[in-house]
C-alpha cells in the first residue's frame, strides 16, 4: 500500500525567543526537521514528492534549507494543527487510497523504526486512523489519550481537559497514521470550537470514533522518542539524548570515546575502527575519519576527510583533505580547501588555506601557507609567510620538491621555487628561485664596534 507524509513545521515556536523558525534549529548538527524527514524516508516513504512539508514562519528559509525534493505548502495564519494539514489538503487529493503519515516538525527524536512500527500495526490492524502514544512522567501541556471499553473515546487537549482528565499520563504524541480518503473527509469536518479557537487535528479521531470507525493506539515504550522541543533547555535535553546515541553507536562499531559526556560527534559523522576521541572533540556535518587515529583533546573538525593514522591535537580544521599517517597540532588551523598528502606535519601555531602540501613535507610551527602548492619533502621553517595577497587579489606560491626555507621567510607571491633550492632565514624572497639554487634576500649585516661604551658614557650608575 502506498505511504505518503505531512510534516507540520509551520509553528512560529515562540518559547524558543529566536528569528530562526523553530524546526530549523539543531539537534547534533542537523535542522530537527532534517531528523523527521530522515525518519519518514527510513520508514516508507521512497520518493520524496511524497512527503509534504506545511510551512508557515519565515518558511522560505526552511525551504530553503530541506531544498526542492519535497512539495511545499504554506499556513498563513497559525490557527491549530487541523488548519495546518488542511492547507496540504489539495495536494492529497491526488492519492486515491494509501497510508498518510502524519507528524510535527518539532519530534526530531522519532527513529524509522519506530515510524515503521507503526505503520505496520496501522496497517494489519486495518485502523481508519492509528496514532502514537507513550506514558510520560509529567504530562502537563499534551493531549491525553481518554480511554474506555471500547479502548480509545477522544483526545483531549490540556486547556480543554478536566482535573481528572490531567491525571492521565498517556499522552498523543502527535504522530498518527491515516487512512487517506479517511482524513481528508475528517479534515472538511473541522471547525474551531474550542477554548483556543484553533482547528485540532485531534478532532478528526473523535470524529472517527463517533461513527464507530476502527481507531488504534500504538504505545511507545521509550517516551523520551516522542518528546517535542519548545524552548532552549527542552532542545538541550534532546541534544543530550541523541548525542549519546550517536557516541553509543560509533563505541559499538569500535571507536574509543574516552568521556562521552565532553564529545560531540553530529549524526552523519562516520569513523573508522581503533580511532580515539578524546574530550573536547567536535565532528560536525558529514566529516570522516579514518581507522587508527588519534583526535584530541579539544579539536574542531568540520566537513573534513581524515585518512588512516592521523593525530589532531588541539586544532580546528574546517573542509579539509588530510592524508594518511599526517600529525597535526597543537593549535593548528587548516582553512578550506586545505589537502595534505601522507606523512605531513602541520605544527603548533600554524595556519593553511587553499593549499597542498606534499608527501612528507612539514610546516612546523609558527607559520601561514596560502593559496600554495608545496612538494614533497618540504620544510618550511618556523615563521615563514607566502604573501599571498596584494590588496587585490590572491596569488600563488608554487614550491617543488625538496625544498628547504628558512625561518622568518616572506614569499611573496606570485612566486615559484625550484626544485631542492634552499632559503636563508629572514630573507623576503621576490624573486623566482631556480632548482638547486641558494637565495638570500636579506639586508647586508653591518657591526660597530664599541657602539654600546659610547652609548653608555657618561651615564650616571644608578
């Protein structure tokens, strides 16, 4: 049968106190809305143009950032989930018959499997409607599942419900599975009488229960899943929660993480077996490293490539290519566009951008390589420069095999140097080098003799 989805992510989100819609904020370095579409595709839904996302506040950032495989619809007014879904009504007009997924843009801690669970119980129990409930310890704010005989009689929201009635702690989750004929013929049913003049999506079940249609429940045993994010301490706990999933998946493939609660490693992050995370470390967006490595403490690294045999430390690499067996840090800072080749040192204090150095080469400290190509077997000397920009625009420095450069050098591009040259250190190179050449650019040194006697007479000692 087939699956399609809405996912409501049109709430203005006003407890967060942020310009940023609710649904675009972060859970371990994705949107939470990019977790609940990545669940919706695990569980059923293959092609994208079916799912339906209704947007409302600032919703053209959030298309903006899911792109253009979803269709979009749009709430103008925010005026209750059953408003929200009637917008994306026209679209699902289109589907005959099949399954529609219903869930809130703001639950980015639902798992496939659990969608996919309750599909499947939707689906054999051949319900006109199935929703996902769980037990909470303080359900205050939810809507209550209110039983009877016959198992489900409504769902009753908190500002709508009696003293008894917030007792329960069964609570909607606000996940549901629908029949589709089912919901669009409820959904023409609504109207807002209620104490928050909103049209309740909920209502549609009461409906469904009114004319004896069959109405599921499917309980979630771990609550935690389905908790929504409202504010900034409720996005901290979810943080927390899936972080230590991700950490706990990663151990279990035979990563070390020497303290779990000081890591932070985003979801789509893969690394190799036998590497150690030390505390302080952040792996963010669809970074990779390898097998063997050593990665802090306190290191940054954001879409970067790491090979085999690496060790970070205390350094901060942002869209970078680091080859095999290559020691980087303390304190070193690779800027996009960096690649290292193997077996290359980067060390303390320096910075590289836009740049390849190659096999073997070392920049050991105290230096900056931009918009450069560095052979093989390269050493570049403490405090070396490549002058790299003109005031106008960045040009290159090209360094061959070999190559030797002493510290406190200044290469100011554009520049080429040959193959096995070497540089005198303090020299301020203009100039291309040939291979095999010796350059020397620095003023002619110049003594006096006896300058400091003549400096100091006639000084009174104090």
């Amino acid at each position: 049968m087939r699956t399609m989805a809405v996912v409501l992510a049109a709430g203005l989100g006003t407890r967060m106190k942020s310009r940023i819609p609710k649904v675009l904020h972060k859970v371990v370095g994705k949107p939470m809305v990019s977790h609940v579409l990545s669940a919706v595709r695990q569980a059923a839904v293959q092609d994208t143009k079916d799912i339906i996302v209704v947007l409302g506040f600032a919703g053209e950032k959030v298309e903006q950032e899911l792109g253009p495989d979803y269709r979009y619809v749009f709430q103008k007014e925010q005026r209750g989930t059953g408003h929200a879904l009637l917008q994306a009504l026209p679209l699902l007009q289109e589907y005959a018959e099949g399954t529609c997924l219903v869930l809130c843009g703001d639950t980015p801690l639902l798992t496939g499997e659990t969608l996919e669970k309750l599909i499947a119980h939707h689906q054999q129990s051949k319900a006109k409607a199935t929703i996902l409930t769980t037990h909470v310890p303080d359900p205050t704010g939810y809507g209550r599942i209110v039983s009877g005989p016959r198992g489900i009689e409504r769902i009753v929201e908190e500002k709508d419900a009696s003293p008894e009635e917030k007792k329960i702690t069964e609570i909607n989750t606000g996940a549901y599975c629908f029949e589709v004929a089912v919901l669009r013929e409820g959904l023409t049913r609504l109207t807002p009488a209620n104490a928050q003049g909103e049209y309740y999506l909920t209502d549609v079940i009461k409906f469904l229960v009114a004319d004896n249609e069959r109405v599921e429940t499917f309980l979630l045993a771990d609550y935690r899943e389905a908790l929504g994010i409202n504010n900034r301490v409720q996005l901290a706990e979810a943080e927390a929660y899936l972080r230590a999933k991700v950490l706990q998946r990663h151990m279990l493939q035979g990563v070390t993480v020497v303290d779990p609660s000081n890591t932070y490693v985003a979801e789509d992050v893969e690394i190799g077996m036998d590497t150690i995370l030390y505390p302080g470390v952040i792996l963010e967006g669809k970074t990779v490293i390898g097998e063997n490595c050593v990665i802090g403490p306190d290191t940054c690294i954001i879409e970067s490539h790491i090979a085999d045999d690496c060790s970070i430390i205390h350094s901060y690499l942002s869209e970078a290519k680091v080859g095999p067996e290559c020691t980087i840090g303390p304190y070193s800072y690779l800027r996009p566009g960096t690649e290292l080749a193997e077996r290359v040192k980067v060390g303390d204090f320096a910075e590289v951008k836009k740049s390849f150095i190659g096999k073997g080469s070392k920049i050991p400290h105290l230096s900056y390589v931009g918009d450069s190509v560095i052979g093989a077997g390269v050493n570049i000397g403490a405090g070396t420069i490549t002058c790299n920009y003109d005031g106008e625009r960045k040009n290159p420095t090209i360094i061959g095999d070999g190559v030797f450069v002493g510290s406190n050098t200044n290469l100011v591009a554009p520049i080429k140097v040959g193959d096995g040259a070497y540089i005198g250190a303090g020299s301020t190179v203009t100039k291309d080098i040939p291979a095999g050449a010796l350059a020397v650019a620095r003023g002619e040194q110049r003594n006096i003799e006896g300058w400091v006697a003549k400096r100091n007479k006639g000084k009174k000692a104090d």
